[in-house]
C-alpha cells in the first residue's frame, strides 16, 4: 500500500482483513455505498450484511498489489484474493470515493 493512501482506505482494508465489521462500517459515510458483483449495498447497516454474507460464504486472503490517487476524492486499490470460491484467484480494483475523511462509495471490480 502506497504511504500516501488515505487514512480511512488503509483502516478499511484492515477491517477488512481482520473481519472487524463494526471498524469497517464506521470507515464508511452514514450513506455510503458498495458496489460489488452488481449489487449495491446503501448504508453502514446493510454494508455489515454484505461482508457477513461473504465471511460465511467464502474463505479467502487478499493483498494489495497496487494502489494510487485518481484525484482528491478517489483512489484506486488493486487487490488479489485467493480462496475457495469459483476460480480460486480473482484480481479486483476497489474504487473508493471520499467525502469528509469517510468512504462515500466502493466499487469493486473484476
């Protein structure tokens, strides 16, 4: 991970990891949004369904292979993730966009 990556994407990415949720939502913005596999999840409470949906479905690590600034509000995370779900080895981009310190919107994409 780049030195330069904004606080609130390197908590979430360790939130992430340690399958803290309750740390993970509060990097978000009361309204913030993911995107993931088509589906959008709006707000903190449903953003904790969705990474419980992935913890009890999959086992899997990730690591940050790459990350930059796209502008002052969005920065750009590749990530590599092994587990067992179909294919076993996925490359993603997660796309965060800022507001205020928090995340307003993550993408994630193959």
């Amino acid at each position: 991970m780049s030195d330069t990556a904004p606080p609130v994407v390197t908590r979430y990415l360790a939130a992430a990891d340690a399958g803290d949720l309750p740390s993970l939502a509060d990097c978000f913005a009361p309204d913030g949004t993911v995107l993931d596999e088509g589906r959008t999840y709006r707000g903190r409470g449903e953003i904790i369904g969705w990474r419980e949906a992935l913890a009890g479905t999959w086992t899997y690590t990730s690591s940050v292979t790459a990350s930059e600034p796209v502008s002052a509000q969005v920065y750009r995370v590749n990530v590599r993730v092994e587990g067992n779900f179909p294919g076993g080895v996925a490359e993603l981009t997660y796309r965060f966009t800022l507001r205020e310190g928090l995340i307003e919107d993550l993408s994630i994409v193959e």
